[in-house]
C-alpha cells in the first residue's frame, strides 16, 4: 500500500493546519517535500482555490498555493515523489490552458504528475471567472474528455464537445508520460460515479473508515457493469498520526503508538480494498513534522 501527504504550508484550512504554518514560507515547504522524498512518499500533493470569500475566510483562510507554481517548485528539489493536485477545480480554466500548465509539469518533473480533478465547492470563486457553478459537475464531467484529449500523445489534440471545442492547435511540449493518471476526488455518488467511468484512481473527500467499504464497492460495481478497464488506484486519507508517545495533546481522533501499532491500524485500509493512503502528522514546528515523516517512512512503511 503506498502512502502520500498533503504538503502543509500550502494551504491553511483550520480543519486541519498546525499553528506554527501561519508562519511558515517557500523553505519549510522545500524541507518537507525533500524529508517526504527521502522517506519513500509516493507523491506530495497541492490543494487549489482560486479566491476565498470574505464568507468562508475566517474557516478557510485565505492561503492557498497555486498547484502548478507549488509543484513546480518542490519537482525541481526532489527526485522520485510524485506531483498531486488535490484537487485542480479544471471545471474553473479551458482545459487547453489546463493542459498546458500541467503537460508542462509534467515535462519538466519527468513524468511524475498526477492529476487529480474536482468539481469545486466556492461559489464566488465560479462567478468571478464567469464559470457555471449550478452545472459544475457537468463541466467537470466534460473538462475530464478534453484533457485526456489534450494530455495525451497528440500534438494537435482534438475535442468536441456541448462546452468546448477544439482542434488543430498545437501544444508543446507533451507530457514525459504517455499517459498522465486522472483521479477523481469527491464522495457524492456523482463524484463516485465519475471516478468509475472516467478516472484511473479515486479521491475520497473526509470518508470515515466505516464508510470506505461501501463506497469501493460502488465503484467496482460500476466499473464491472460498464467493462471499465485498465489499472484503476483506490485512495483514503487517514487519521491524523503521530508516530510514538505524545508529550503534548494531539486530540482525540489522531492515531498513535509504536510502529507496529500504527501499521497495524493503518493495514485494515488495505483490507477495504485501498490502494494508496494520505496520511497527515501532528506537529508543533517543521523539525517535529519532518521527524515524523522520516520515522513513518522507516518504521511503520515497511509493515503496510
């Protein structure tokens, strides 16, 4: 079972970032992606929002990297980690300005992205850049055909579709892979639903372990009624983890204990049927988070 993190710093929503992001910059982000890189991470993954508004700012906050610019700048520091956006909202871009930046990435990381896709969630975000936030999942459904299109080997992609239109434009450079992994993220059984018939992996968004088991078996239901094929990856996004004893209060719900324990815990994922799991570290500054990732990826990885 693989296991990849979602890069702190980068985006600083309240359900999740530590205290001491709020401060952090460019070189506690280039210390974590090398200490996930070292550790044996499979890919380190950057959230995307456009704009928060002044609505949602106090929960979300108003820090969010840009992706492509984020992932750019951690592939040029490591060497084997993969590049996951977690997710692009590609439904607020034309897919042809999509794929250019991440055909791009691509190139330049030596075939190490990943693209993982949503629908999005921010409605002044969709109005702001004249997008269709009430068909959202539409246009979602139709950006995926663009970009395979335009992700895919063809200098000059083509795509026709109802919302876009495209052909004899020619783009370089292509991407190093020849086929770059689409995952759907989202949980809604529309979500679900297009994870199945158009994605390589899922993305599952706040699932509770009890309800993974039910949500895989959707997927492989609609994958085997429509002869879907080809290698598709299952994910799930752990608890919070701190590897060892605590000495100071890391909450109810975080995972901890020895090595054993923690792999233990972390092993019923791969009964379900999961594939790749994100996992997230408690921590109170850099060193303590850089610490963990290089104790899970000696410790606990080799048991997984």
């Amino acid at each position: 079972m693989a296991y990849g993190i979602q890069l702190p710093v980068q985006s600083q929503s309240t359900l999740y970032t530590e205290p001491w992001e709020a401060a952090a910059g460019p070189e506690d982000l280039l210390a974590v992606a090398r200490a996930a890189d070292r550790a044996g991470f499979a890919y380190l993954a950057s959230c995307d929002h456009i704009a928060i508004p002044r609505r949602l700012a106090s929960a979300m906050s108003t820090v969010w990297y840009d992706p492509v610019a984020t992932l750019a700048f951690l592939a040029a520091a490591t060497e084997r980690t993969r590049l996951l956006s977690h997710v692009a909202v590609v439904g607020l871009r034309h897919p042809l300005l999509s794929a250019k930046q991440y055909a791009t990435l691509d190139h330049l990381s030596g075939g190490r992205l990943i693209l993982g896709v949503g629908a999005g969630h921010v409605r002044e975000e969709f109005e702001v850049l004249g997008a269709d936030f009430e068909r959202r999942g539409a246009v979602l459904d139709e950006s995926i055909d663009a970009l395979r299109a335009a992700l895919g080997p063809d200098e000059f992609p083509e795509h026709h579709g109802k919302l876009y239109d495209f052909e004899g434009l020619g783009q370089r450079p292509r991407p190093a892979q020849d086929r770059v992994p689409l995952w759907v993220g989202g949980s809604s059984p529309a979500a679900l639903r297009r994870a199945a018939l158009k994605g390589d992996g899922w993305l599952p968004q706040g699932d509770p372990r009890d309800r993974l088991p039910a949500q895989i078996a959707r997927i492989r239901e609609l994958r085997e009624r429509t002869g879907a094929s080809g290698p598709f990856t299952v994910g799930a996004i752990a608890e919070p983890l701190y590897v060892g004893a605590p000495r100071w209060d890391v909450g109810r719900r975080t995972l901890t204990g020895g090595p054993q324990e923690l792999a233990e815990s972390l092993r019923a994922y791969r009964a379900m049927g999961v594939d790749q799991i994100q996992v997230r570290f408690r921590s109170r500054d850099r060193t303590e988070l850089t610490d963990q990732i290089a104790a899970f990826g000696a410790e606990v990885a080799p048991q997984l």
